[in-house]
C-alpha cells in the first residue's frame, strides 16, 4: 500500500481531461531535497536562501554560498531550482548588521530594498547564483519588488556581476531566467509594465495577501480577516496572471495558498503555470489536481468570481470539493 502511494506521489499532476500544471517545493534547507522529491515535486519554485545568512555573527561568504547553491543545482538537475535572492528585513534579521529599530518592519528595509541598499552583500550573492547557474537548471526571482524602477536596479546589479564573472574566466548561463515576486498591491497594478521586465512571475500570497487586505500575517488578532478567499485577492490573482499570460510569460504561485485544496481549483481555472508548495502537502495537491477536470475549474472562477463575500465563495468551494470525491 505504502509503495502505491509513492507511485501515486510521482505521476504528473494532471487534470481529469489533460491539463498539466507543474507542481514544486518551497525550500529552506538544501536537506530538504529528498522529502521533496520523495513527495513528487517536479524541482525547486522557491528556495528561501536566507536561512543561511541567519543564526550566526558572521556573513557568509562567495565561496561558501556558490558551494551550497552549487550542490542544490546539481542535485536537482535537469529538474528548476528557482533562487530567491535574500528576503531579510520584517521578522529575519541578520546579527552582522544589527536591529533596524523600525517603527513598522514589514513596511520598512526589507527584501529587494535591504539588498539594493547593500550592493555588496547582493553582488556576493548574486555572483554565487550566477556560479551555480552552470551546474544546473537554475532560475532567480527577486522578492518584494514594488516598481518597474526596483527590478531595473536589481537587474543592473545582476548584469554587473555577469561582467565580472565573464572577466574572471568563470562559467555561468548567460540565459538564466530572471522572475520577480508580486507580494504587493502596487505590482499587482502594474503587472503590465512588470511582465515586460521579467522573463517570469512568482505571486507570494503571504505577503500579497497581508499588504492588501492590511492584515498582519503574524498576529493572532487579526487572523480571521487573513482570508485567500477574499473576492478582492481573487481578483488580485487573477489579475496577475492575466498580465502575465498577455505578455507571454509564465506565472507560478509560490505562497501558502498553493497547498489550500479549497483554493487550488480556483488557480488552476484562472490558468496558474505552476504551483509551489511545502513538501509535506505536495501528494494532496496532486492528488486534488488529477481528481479534477479544467471545465469544472473555470466553471468554479466564474462564479466565485460573481460572489461578494468570503461565506459565499467558501459555500461554492466546499461543493466543488464534495463532489470531486
Ligand atoms: C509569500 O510571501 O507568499 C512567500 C512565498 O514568501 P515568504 O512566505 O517567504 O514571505
Ligand atoms: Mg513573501
């Protein structure tokens, strides 16, 4: 029985008439490979490279990082490996540079705007990526960024690198594909301009969801207005996954909504490329994502998307659940 499921864990995740969705992991640590795998992920949509900046006095340096990435891309090959360049700042913060005092962390230097601050900090980091980027099927998202402006900045940071790389003698893809993250609302409006800077998008409902309901993702106070199912950040989705798919690119969802069954067949009839996800929760997913058909999904966007409240979206949702067991 045990051996059924593991077989069960590796088919694709494929809808009931044939519509195929990639299905990957959100990672911390490289020792979380094989639980991933294990559970069926197709490669890596988000890897967390902060937790190796964290719990110590010192920074870590080029070598060490491009070792760790190293390993990570060519573990996984020719499986993706998507590199989220360091998020600190809000609830992560690194000894080496001490507390920030601000009044409202989660608004203040963190993610993009920490390292664009930093450039030499960045510029390590990123000449790792770049160094792994040889080894491997290896992607870079950037986190948090809030303009056209941000992602300019970061990407001339990048393209330094490369040049620096390219003096060294040392080996890198010059065609790694660069993404952003859209956690904010002022992303989500001008997806457009964004899409047209980026070769793809990754939407971080953790965050997406916590700036534009304005609900602390972290305090308990405030819980029961964090709500996925919100007709506003349906819509928010919605509308990032349209701007991308009009400008040809593809779009992944890499927050905690990619492993909630209820939302999962909404993004898949909104047309998501790719779904990211803890490891633990990945056979569910695939599993709910076999069970159903596309028609059905879009059937459910359609109306979810006509619904004033979240009581009534989670009405509609519970049946469609029901009735695909
Ligand atoms: C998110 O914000 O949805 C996300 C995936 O990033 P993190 O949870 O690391 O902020
Ligand atoms: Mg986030």
């Amino acid at each position: 029985y045990t051996l059924k499921i593991k077989r069960g864990c590796q088919l694709p995740a494929e809808t009931y008439d044939g519509s195929r969705v990639q299905v990957l992991a959100n990672i911390e640590l490289v020792e979380e490979i094989p639980a991933a795998l294990d559970n069926g992920a197709e490669g890596v949509g988000l890897y967390r490279t902060e937790y190796a900046y964290l719990n110590r006095t010192d920074l870590p340096g080029e070598d060490e990082l491009a070792e760790k990435y190293i390993d990570l891309a060519a573990i996984l090959s020719p499986r993706k490996v998507v590199f989220r360049t360091l998020d600190l700042g809000a609830d992560k913060f690194i000894s080496a540079f001490g507390e920030l005092n601000e009044t409202n962390p989660a608004m203040g230097l963190r993610a993009i705007r920490f390292c664009l601050r930093n450039p030499e900090l960045f510029k390590s980091q990123l000449r790792a990526i770049l160094r792994a980027s040889a080894y491997g099927n290896v992607s870079l998202m950037f986190p948090m960024i809030s303009g056209v402006k941000e992602v300019r900045q970061a990407k001339a940071w990048l393209a330094q690198a490369k040049a620096e790389l390219r003096r060294e003698g040392v080996d890198f893809n010059p065609e790694m594909p660069v993404g952003i993250m859209i956690e904010l609302p002022s992303a989500v409006m001008i997806a457009d301009f964004l899409a047209r800077e980026v070769d793809f998008f990754s939407i971080g409902t953790n965050d997406l969801i916590q700036y534009s309901i304005g609900v602390d993702r972290t305090n308990h106070h405030v819980s029961y207005l964090y709500q996925p199912l919100h007709p506003a950040t349906l819509r928010t989705i919605k509308l990032v996954v349209d701007a991308a798919h009009q400008a040809g690119i593809e779009v992944s969802l890499c927050g905690e909504v990619a492993s909630d069954p209820f939302c999962v067949p909404i993004l898949l009839g909104m047309g998501i490329d790719s779904l990211s996800l803890t490891p633990q929760a990945i056979p569910g997913i695939k599993r709910i994502i076999r069970q159903t058909n596309m028609h059905d999904c879009r059937k459910l966007l359609r109306k979810v998307l006509e619904c004033r409240t979240v009581s009534r979206i989670n009405g509609l949702v519970m049946d469609n659940i029901f009735k695909s067991f």
